[in-house]
C-alpha cells in the first residue's frame, strides 16, 4: 500500500526514511567534514523510497554532483543506508532533469529480509524516466555500470583494434574468433569495453543472459558454492549465460580447482556458440601460474592488446569528458597540459579533471594553469618521472636474467623472490600506485606483502651494499 510523501507524519514526527536519512547526513558530515559535506552532500534530497523493492532515490542539483557523488560517495551512502534500514538493496543517484514526478512512496507491511551483510547496497546512475526504458536483460544477469558504454568510450590508434573486434562481438552475429581477449595495463578501458559489450548485446537482444564478474569473484563464488555443496547451481548459472566476461584473469594464477572450473566453464560455452570475453593485464604468454590448455583456449580467440593512450588520445578523452560538464569552464590551455602530462592511464587522466573542477566547486576559485599545476601536484611529480610497474618489472627481469612472469609467479626461490622484493620496493618508491595495487600487479599479492618487500629492501640496503648499488643503478635507469 502506498502512502505520499510530505517529510512530515500528522504527529509531527518524522517518518522512518526521512528520519534515516537525517541520521545519516548527520552521520556523514561528521565523518567526511563540514566542508565536503557540505559542499557534495548537503544539497542532496531524498526524492523517493520504496521499502517494498528495497529502493532509495537521491536528488542532486545537478549531473555533474551526481556524477562526483557517485564516484566518491557511493561506498558510504550505501553502508550508511543499510545500517540504519536493513532492507535497503539499491541507492540511486538522480538529477532533476532526470527524475520524474514520482511522489508516491512504497510502503510494505514489515520490512524486507537483509541480504548478505557484507554486500552494500548498490549506488548507480538512475535511467531518465521520459526516456524509452531501455531492454533489459535476461534472469541470471548481473549488473552494468552504466556509464560504460560504446557511446563513451573514446577511440584512437591505442585501442582501436580492441574497440572493433569488442563491437564486433557484442553485435552477435556469426563469430570468426571466441574467446575475445583483451590485455593491456590498469586504468586503460578494459573493463569498460566489457560492460560496453554487455550493454550492446542487450540492446540487440533483449532479454540474453549477460554475465560480467572478476576473476576474484568467480573464485570466491566457486569456492563458496563447494562449501555449500552446491556447485551444480553455480556451474548452471555460469553455463547458461549468453555472454559471459571474466575480468583480471591473472587473479586465479595459482589456484588449481578454481582454473579446472573456468576451463570446463570455457569449454562449455565456446563449443555452445556462446561469447566469452576474458581480460588480464598481459598476454597470454606472459600470464604465469596458469595452466597450460587454459592458455592454450585463450589464444585460440582474438588477442586484442590495449596500449597506453598517445597525445591525440588523452586530449579527446578530456574532451570528451567536458562534454558532460557543460558548466564547467576549463581553458584551452588547462585542457592541453592535462593531455600533455598525465599519461600513465585513462582512469588517473579523468580522475585529475575531475579532481582539478571539485578543487575548483569547493574553494570557489577559476580553473587556471597555475590552479591545475597546484592541485595536481603530486600526481604531475609521478607522472613527471613516467615510471609505471610494468617498466619496474620489465627492467628488474632483465637486470637479474629472469622471466618477467615470475614477478607474479608463487615461487620462492631466492632468485625469483629477491629480485620481486626489489621491484616492489621500487614500484612504492616511483610510482603513485597504492599498495593494494602493486600487489594486484604481482601476481595479485596481500598489501601486507608488499610492506613486508619494501621493509626488508631498506634494511638489506643498509647492510648488502652489492644489492644497494644494484637498486640504485636500476633507480637511474628508470628514472632517466
């Protein structure tokens, strides 16, 4: 039965969604400060909920805080609104553009069973309600960022081989290649053409199964369907999807019953004529820890690599993105040097706009080139010295003669661990990458692991003075 909404019940009391939402914007200015909170959330109202479907509708003023507080705050408003309303699934995002007049809210008879309490409510961007609703995927499918389309996914000589052959694909006519795999660095658009792939394959066939999840959570749910003894259930979900996409596969080096799964899992779906997309940050060749005949199926498909963006790239993504930002005004001159400088990946391209126009929202000032350079200054030191991991790798390998697999490999042989510590040591020192994320890049190691590499580095430097001139010399190398 549903009941409209005024904010206020006839007794003067708040009703239960309002008077969550109170809690939680007290809640968040408390923990994030004043001044973000007033500057992102404050202007946040709570347009709609619906207790029955689990779902809460947010309005922001405008696209671009939407699109800031999606990015930045979805974490938050999710765990937030799950602690205080436990039926709580989805939060979404909307503008007034966006929003219909909907004022009619839900209101069961009792509240919703929890879900999981470690899954959090999920944050996204709300289709326009005057738009024609958009096909919908089959039962089993699992969710898309919406943002990442084809539509928005900026092409140039860097990825456009992996660009066609991923349209190619998702126009699902008859194949020439199954599996599609795509590889290339973090932060380039591989996860983006996935998502795009599924977004398109729906559009031309409504109502398909589309399943998209990392290799890590193909793991974790494999394994927890063995524990639950139930892994027909999995197998038969996985098995009937029309398109599934498994991303960062290098996470499952090591992990033998998981592999068997996933090769059985390919097995079934290329010879069923239907799609599987898989990613890694490198070849085929150069994945270490994986068996054999599942490279073997990797390679039998299109390998579609996915470079670092040139000059022309990165200057029509900053475009691109402004395009969304129609009321941001950003000079010529900003534009041009933000291509020029920050290099190492798309996401930290988009991400340092981003950061240079919410810098510019909050402390009320014009975005100039002496603005941007302030702003940004610690990440244009990093991008300054043009180091990334994989190049760490590349020359610690060749520096100790040993194949730069092994950096991600699980063997421990002295040979194979010490130079692995260093590159670590080095990957902390020159590059801005976050710990958890080095860690990712060797072969999907613990943060804590990648500590204990640089601890033990600076203190052999001071007593190995042989290792200390070889970290030195490889110091100059990449940074010269």
């Amino acid at each position: 039965m549903g009941f409209a909404y005024q904010g206020d019940v006839s007794d003067g009391a708040l009703d239960p969604a309002e008077a969550a939402w109170e809690a939680i914007r007290a809640s968040l200015r408390k923990s994030i400060g004043a001044r973000t909170f007033d500057g992102w959330l404050k202007p946040l109202t709570l347009a709609a909920f619906d207790a029955e479907e689990g779902h809460v509708r947010l309005l922001a003023p405008s696209e671009f805080m939407a699109s800031w507080v999606r990015t930045h705050f979805a974490d938050q408003l999710g765990h937030a609104w799950r602690a205080m309303l436990p039926q709580i699934s989805t939060v979404t995002i909307e503008t007034a553009a966006e929003a219909a007049p909907r004022a009619m809210f839900a209101a069961p008879a009792e509240a919703a069973p929890a879900e999981a309490a470690d899954e959090a409510p999920a944050v996204a961007a709300a289709v326009p309600a005057s738009a024609p609703a958009a096909p919908s995927a089959g039962a089993g499918s699992t969710p898309l960022e919406p943002r990442y389309t084809f539509d928005s996914f900026v092409v140039g000589k860097a990825n456009e081989v992996a660009y066609n052959a991923a349209r190619t694909l998702a126009e699902g006519g008859p194949l020439a290649f199954n599996p599609l795999f795509l590889h290339g660095g973090t932060g380039l658009g591989k996860t983006h053409l996935m998502h795009a792939i599924g977004h398109e394959y729906v559009a031309r066939h409504p109502g398909a199964r589309v399943v998209y999840m990392s290799a890590e959570k193909f793991m974790f749910e494999f394994v927890a369907a063995m524990r639950q003894k139930d892994t027909f259930s999995f197998k038969q979900w996985l098995r009937a999807a029309d398109v599934l996409m498994i991303d960062d596969v290098q996470f499952i080096s090591g992990k033998e019953s998981t592999q068997e799964e996933f090769f059985h899992t390919m097995n079934e779906l290329i010879s069923g004529g239907r799609r599987l997309v898989i990613s890694a940050d490198r070849s085929p060749q150069d994945l270490d820890g994986i068996e054999s005949r599942i490279l073997s199926r990797l390679s039998w498909g299109l390998v579609a690599d996915v470079n670092p963006a040139d000059f022309e790239l990165r200057l029509n993504i900053i475009l691109k993105k402004l395009e969304t930002m129609p009321q941001v005004m950003v000079p010529s001159d900003v534009v041009m040097f933000l291509a020029k400088r920050i290099s190492a990946s798309v996401r930290e391209l988009e991400g340092a706009l981003t950061r240079v126009v919410a810098y510019a929202n909050l402390s009320g000032k014009p975005i100039d080139l002496e603005f941007t350079q302030a702003t940004l200054a610690d990440l244009l030191r990093a991008n300054q010295r043009r180091v990334t991991i994989d190049e760490i790798q590349r020359r610690v390998s060749d520096h100790y003669r040993i194949r730069q697999s092994e950096m991600g490999s699980a063997r421990r042989a002295r040979e194979v661990a010490r130079p692995r510590q260093i590159a670590m040591y080095l990957a902390k020192q020159l590059t801005p990458r976050s710990l958890p994320e080095i860690g990712r890049r060797f072969g999907g190691r613990d943060h804590t692991t990648v500590i204990h590499a640089v601890r033990q580095i600076e203190k052999l430097r001071v007593t190995d003075a042989e290792l200390d001139a070889d970290v030195r010399l490889l110091m100059r190398q990449l940074e010269g």
